[in-house]
C-alpha cells in the first residue's frame, strides 16, 4: 500500500491557465533501449529494419492525426515527419557501422541530435521532446512492444510525466484530463501549446514532481505554475478563486499593447518555423519578432537551396499579411555546428565563429538567405513589414557589414541582436548605421554574467532580474533614444508579465514572447502608468542583487497584477 504523500508546494512553469485538483495518473516512462540485445552485424540489414521502423511509426502518428482536433492536426504531423528524416537514419546507419546494438544505435543518433538542439536553445530545445518521442516509438517498434503513451483513464485525473509527447498530449480530452504536470518540457513545447488550446491547466518543469504518489489528490495552478502535493479542501478552493479573478483581470485583453495611459509597445511571438507561423498569426499579436530560421539549416548534409528558402520565408511573411515579421539570418556554428559549415573545433566554442561570425566566412549561405527573404517580400508585392537582423554582433564594423550586404538587396529594414556586451555599451554607435535592435536576453545574460546557459548550476546567474543585465538593457535603450531608433526584446524576459514592464520602462518598445503569455502582458502593461514603469525599471537597475530588484518592483505592482503572476 502506498503511503500518503507529504502535504508540499512545488514550483514549476505555467503555460496553460487555469487550476484543477484531483487523483494523479502517472504516465510510465518507455521501456528504453534492449539491455540484451547483440552488437549489429549486418548495418545494412539493421538499418533498413530502423526505416522500416521509422516507417510504422510516421504512418502511426499520421493515422493518429486523422483523428485528431484541428489544432492538433499540424503538431502530429510535424512529428510524423520527423519520423521520417533521413539525416537521423544515416546517423543510425554510423553506430550500427561500429557494431552498436540496434535500439541502442536508435539511442545514440537521437541523443546527438538532441545535445544539438539543447545547444541552440530556445524553440530548437522544445524540439527534443519530439525527437524522444520519435526514438521511444521506434524503439518498441523493433522490440514489438506497444508504443508508449497515456493509459486509459478511468475517473477525471490529473497527469503526472517526466514529460508528454506531442502525439499523447494530442488526443488528450478535458472530459477526462484535469490538468497536466510534467518534469521537463518547457514554455514553447508542443505539450504546453496543445495543453492550452484544449484549455488543460498544466505545469512544466515542475521540479521535484516525483514525490506525487498515483491516486492520490494534486492540485496545480497553471497560471503561475504551481503544484501542490496532498492539498487541502482550503488550498482546492484558493485555487479556484485565483483562478476566477485570473480570468476576470485577462477579460477585454485584446489589440494593441499599450501602457493604461497609452504609451504604445509592441506585442509579438517568436517563432522557428513556417508552422509557427500559422499558429502564432491566429493569435491577438501584432506580429513576429522573432523568426529563427536555423531550422531551415539544421540535420542537413547541404543548406537549403534559394527556391526552398523563399516558399518557407513567403509563407511566414503571408501568414502575418501586413503585421511585422523580424527574421533572424542564420545563428549557427560552434556550439551549434552545421554538416556543411563546420569550421572546425573550437576550445571556447560560446566565444567562438558563430552568428555573423560564420556568415562572413561563409557569405555564400548569407548571401543566398538574403537573396531569398527578398524574393519572398517582392512575392508579397512589397507589403508585408519584413525586418532582417544579424545575430552575433559585436563591433560598429560588423553592423556596417551585415548592413551593406542587406539594403542594396531593397529589403526595408536591417538591424542587429543584442547579445554581447560590446553591442549594449556601444548601442547607438551601432544604431547609427541600421535600423533597429533587439536584444536577446538569454545571450546576453551569459555573456554579462560569463555564465554558461547550458549549466544548470548557474541558474541563478541567468536569472533576467541580475541589475547587471539590467544596466544593459539599459544601455541599450539609450543608444536607442538618442539615434531615435526602436529597441525590442525577444528573449524569454519578454513574456513575463512582471518584468516586462520593467523592459517597457528602460525603453524597450517592443516584446516578443511565446504566443500564450501575450495576453497576459498585455493585460499587466494596461495596469500600469508608464511613469510607473519608468520607476520600477530605476528600482530594479539600481537593487544589489536579482532578488532584491524583483521585490522592489513588486512594491509598485497593480494589486490586479497579482493575479496574473
């Protein structure tokens, strides 16, 4: 018999409003690579039963999206197709070459495309979760056990997992499904994007979830991602009545962002794909601000060719019609190696040739990118409001050279990232000779603090409150002041609705965030002065320590705001 869990809080990432509480289902993890398989010795033979597996499993997911809602159609797809990728069989075929065992030859190919995608971050990162899924299907395909996925629920429950698959969160009901925790997963996973257009409360990142026991009650708070463990009839209701003034204060958040005396600032969604696209167009957004187009480059033996760049860059700006649409070129190499751009290994890969770096040693691919974002804007007869940006910018030279290889080419507007430190001190020297920036935090946060995102141990270093990173925000927006030139943000600080005011009142005029939190900005910027933001962005700035600039902002939060954090 099971013993009752510890009543506890745990703390998590919300990404789909709303609360429930009720028995907790836990998913059982795929049962993995075969301990006792051979070593392969016939690759040929082995590889072809991996595509063949491969096969089964992409008809599966196809099948399966059949009958699927509309919404979910697309992700189900997506995956079906990934499924198929023949970079992935290839690296298959390269471990059974070594006498890898086959499921085991399946774990090895994914688990490096997987660190790849972890390196690049961001939406690449979310994609991990898909490719698991992919290697887990495959895996009992060949073992001839059945696939992974959520069992059948008897009662209303909630779902407990280190993590769900675009292709078990897909088919999920609300009749049935209450609320979804999970291990990893992150805030632009397919699980959290379903989760939220089937209106399922549902936590992420939810550390510490393994001590949740099966049938007994949990509750979670999707709005500010919380867990609680063995809660009480009082904590049930407190959710509950959170979550009705939640919905009350998100009420008539629509259109343009703007501050409650009607300091305008933009609200956009970043994007990595065609399909993003779509989606994040469906939302109340004034656009992109962020497309990152590696996607388009990754788990390929050569880059995309001109006419396959300009039908997805013509898709993406058509999808957004006359709303902006800000295209990050080609940030790979280094940590983030291509097949067909490696410049080799590097000691410091993080200070190494990527971004810009390897686009002026390879100008080629540049060259050809830009070339095809052009045709897809004539392609829109000039219309849609397409802004082109360079990653890796550090010095007034290269802003000069990213910008002379852009305007002879009639694209409206160039600009660079924000992500070193040199490019935040020197801003408006670099603004003088391009149109905008747009700062990425993330980068910019590893780059100020010297702290590596990758390592977990220095999560505190990164947090986007550090008054250092702050400080060059700052800098940042008063380059942007005194040439008159727009700065944006399009790191993950953006979507939080908290800080984002502090962003607005440094000066940043535009946020590009996950299309689900732009509601929830939108309603905390229209709570709030810009006077008001003015001083919270000067009390975080100048507070010691990250901690202490949050809770000086919180002493100048709307009491409304509360219930949107």
């Amino acid at each position: 018999m099971s013993t009752i869990p510890t009543h506890q809080i745990l703390h998590g990432i919300g990404v789909s409003a709303g609360t429930a509480a009720g028995p907790a289902v836990l998913v059982v993890p795929a049962p993995g690579v075969d301990a006792t398989e051979p070593p392969s010795t016939d690759a040929a033979a082995d590889g072809q039963r991996v595509r063949d597996a491969m096969k089964a499993v992409s008809e599966a997911l196809l099948a399966k999206a059949e009958h699927a809602p509309k919404t979910s159609k697309p992700i189900l797809e997506a995956t079906a197709q990934l499924a198929r990728d023949r970079g992935l069989a290839k690296s298959v075929d390269k471990e059974l070459k070594k006498g890898t065992g086959i499921t085991k030859a399946v774990h090895n190919a994914v688990e490096e495309y997987a660190v790849m995608l972890t390196q690049i971050g961001g939406y690449m990162a979310e994609r991990v979760t898909d490719l698991y899924d992919i290697r887990d299907r495959t895996i009992c395909q060949l073992r001839g056990l059945p696939a992974p996925g959520v069992p059948d629920l008897q009662t209303p429950s909630i779902l407990v997992a280190h993590d769900l698959a675009p292709a078990e969160t897909a088919t999920l009901s609300k009749d049935t499904v209450l609320g979804i925790i999970t291990e990893a997963g992150g805030p632009t996973s397919h699980t959290a994007i379903l989760a939220a257009q089937l209106d399922i409360p549902a936590v992420v990142q939810a550390k510490g979830a393994e001590v949740i026991v099966a049938g007994y009650r949990v509750a979670l708070d999707g709005g500010v991602g919380e867990v609680i463990v063995s809660p009480t009839d009082a904590e049930v209701e407190l959710l509950a009545e959170r979550s009705r003034r939640r919905a009350a204060a998100l009420a008539g958040s629509s259109g343009e962002g703007a501050t409650r005396d009607g300091h305008k600032v933009a609200l956009l969604a970043n994007i990595g794909t065609a399909d993003d696209a779509r989606k994040a167009a469906g939302y109340d957004l004034e656009g992109s601000g962020l497309f990152r187009t590696e996607f388009l480059f990754l788990e390929r033996d050569q880059a995309p060719t001109l006419a396959e760049q300009t039908a997805t860059y013509t898709e993406v700006l058509k999808a957004f019609g006359d709303r902006r649409v800000v295209v990050r070129t080609l940030d790979a190499g280094a940590d983030k190696p291509l097949a067909f751009a490696d410049l080799g290994p590097e000691d410091n890969p993080a200070l190494g040739r990527r971004g810009l770096r390897l686009s002026m040693v390879r100008e080629d691919l540049l060259d050809t990118q830009l070339q095809a974002l052009a045709a897809a804007y004539e392609a829109t007869g000039r219309t849609a409001d397409l802004r082109v940006m360079a990653p890796m910018v550090a010095t007034l030279d290269e802003a000069k050279w990213f910008a002379e290889k852009v305007r002879p080419l009639g694209l409206p507007k160039v600009g660079i990232m924000v992500e070193i430190p040199s490019a935040a001190i020197m801003a408006d020297k670099l603004l003088s000779v391009i149109d905008f920036v747009s700062i990425g935090t993330n980068d910019l946060s590893q780059y100020t603090l010297a702290a590596d995102r990758m390592q977990g141990a220095l999560a505190p270093l990164l947090s986007p409150w550090q008054p250092a990173l702050l400080a060059m925000v700052k800098s940042t927006c008063l380059g942007g002041r005194a040439t008159g030139k727009p700065v944006g943000v399009c790191g993950e600080a953006g979507g939080d609705p908290l800080l984002a005011l502090v962003l607005v009142g440094l000066g940043v005029s535009s946020l590009s965030m996950a299309p689900s939190k732009v509601a929830t900005v939108r309603a905390a910027l229209r709570l709030h002065d810009y006077s008001t933001c003015q001083q919270m962005a000067a009390f975080a700035v100048d507070a010691p320590t990250a901690g202490d600039a949050k809770v000086a902002v919180e002493t100048l939060v709307a009491p409304a705001l509360r219930d949107l954090l």
